[in-house]
C-alpha cells in the first residue's frame, strides 16, 4: 500500500474511534441564547406582598429573567386565586421568552400549609401511623397533584431535620421523628413520591435543624456538635434523600461550627422556615 493510501486509511480508522461531542439539549440551547443578564436572573427566586402580581415582579421577570417565585400564604385565599396568580406569572414569562418559572411554596402539611387544598396531618403524625411509607407517599402524591393542578410546580418539602431536642421551638411535629434512620427512609419515600408525580421538590433545612433552641426566624440558633455526631445523627436524612436524587436541598438559618468555623457565618434558607 502507497504511504499516502496508508495514512488516510489510519485517519479514517482513527476518527471513526473518535467519539463526537454531544448536541446540546434543547434546554442547553435555550440558555445558552438568553442574555447574560437573563442567566443570572435564572439563578434567582423572589417573593412578594398580595394577591397580584406587582409591577415590581413583572420587571423582575421581564428584565432580569428572575428563574423562580416563592408562593406565601397572603398571595392566594384559595385554590382558586392561587391558579390565576400562577397563570398570570407563567404568561408573563413566555411573553417576556424566558424559562417557565419555578413556582415554589411550602406545603408540609401540618402546621406549615401555604394554601387550602387537602392539608394533611403534620410529618410527624404520618410517621405515626399503622404504615407509615404508605402515608407518606399517597400525602406526597396527593399534594403533588393539586399543587400541580394549579400551577405550582415546586413544593419546598419534606423536612428532613431529625428532630432531637425537646426545646426545639421551630421543627417539632413538622419532622419525622428523632430516629436518624427512621427520618431518613420517609425522606427517601416522599422524595420518591415526588418524583413519581412529576413534581420537584426539597429536602431542608440542612444541615439539620432538630437540634435548635432558640426560633431561627428571630434568632440564631448555634448547632454546637462535632462533625461525628452531625454525620451519625442530622446529615443522615440528607444523604438519603440526595440518594434519592432529590433536586433541591434547602439551608438553614444556623451556626455549625463543625462545618465552617467563621464567627457569626449563618447558613441561610429562603425565609427561615
């Protein structure tokens, strides 16, 4: 063979063994045409005061591409206006052509229930009953389809705090129990139950809340254990449910000396719930 023939025979082979680098998603593709304003405003969730949409949150999605709103309890008396608020800021996103928006709220159950569709007994109270995985997921899946129904597309639950100190002002009921494992496997079912129904969701509030005394909506309450008891005790539910490919986890309000030493270094969530 001809030194040349020989050479582009080597080429050919060589490139067909050559991997190609995969088309972009569709979804990849849509942000990689919005502006770089618009894809730092993706990376942002708002609030806001009343039941419509203010200018304020219009410009937020129009200008500044604003990637998600957080639903609260004084945006919608009932299932009703929720659906009309939701629909009133999803039209606002596709006339502004930017990414549907996350529209997220806090619907545990219990004593935390931003709206009024089935409200279901507190986590803790599931965890209570005859079959508990059971409850868990038909409450998940129940809640999932009427939020759904109505537009939200992100519910910021289950709490996945282990809630171990009796004083505690904020968790209590809302947790699944004091057993680490116990907490961990309804995590791993309600995340899974989710997922099942097509709706995100958020295991909070990491690193683990169960253990404050002091309301960290008016305070900063201070974890202080060391890294063997946060493994063996507060990040168990969180392993789980990030193995449970959960696709969002929640930070709190809290000092953790055994994760970042820095004086006064809160970890934030969204609202301190």
């Amino acid at each position: 063979m001809k030194r040349r023939a020989f050479l582009g025979a080597a080429g050919a082979a060589l490139a067909s063994c050559v991997t190609p680098a995969p088309e972009p998603s569709a979804v990849e593709k849509f942000v990689q045409a919005l502006s770089p304003e618009h894809r730092a405003g993706q990376t942002m969730a708002i609030a806001f005061h009343g039941t419509h949409v203010t200018s304020a949150v219009e410009e937020m999605i129009r200008v500044r591409g604003v990637g998600g709103i957080i639903l609260r309890a004084e945006n919608a008396l009932g299932r009703g206006d929720l659906g009309r608020i939701c629909a009133d800021l999803q039209q606002i996103a596709v006339e502004a052509k930017v990414p549907r928006l996350f529209l997220a709220l806090d619907q545990e159950g219990g004593s935390v229930a931003r709206v009024a569709p089935t409200v279901f007994p507190s986590q803790m109270a599931l965890a209570a009953t005859p079959d508990p995985a059971g409850s868990v997921r038909r409450a998940a899946a129940i809640t999932a389809d009427e939020l759904l129904e109505v537009g939200v597309n992100w519910n910021l639950a289950p709490v996945a705090d282990v809630n171990n100190e009796p004083l505690n002002p904020i968790i209590g009921n809302r947790s699944y129990g004091s057993d680490p494992q116990r907490v961990a496997s309804l995590v791993d079912t309600a995340v899974r139950a989710y997922a099942t129904a097509k709706m995100l969701c958020c295991a909070k509030h990491f690193p683990g809340h169960g253990a404050a005394t002091i309301d960290s909506h008016v305070g900063l309450p201070l974890i202080d254990v060391d890294r063997t008891r946060l493994d063996r005790v507060e990040l168990v539910p969180f392993r789980q449910a990030i193995a449970a490919a959960v696709p969002a986890i929640m930070l709190a309000h809290l000092l953790v000396p055994a994760l970042d030493p820095t004086p006064s270094l809160p970890r934030r969530c969204h609202d301190g719930s």
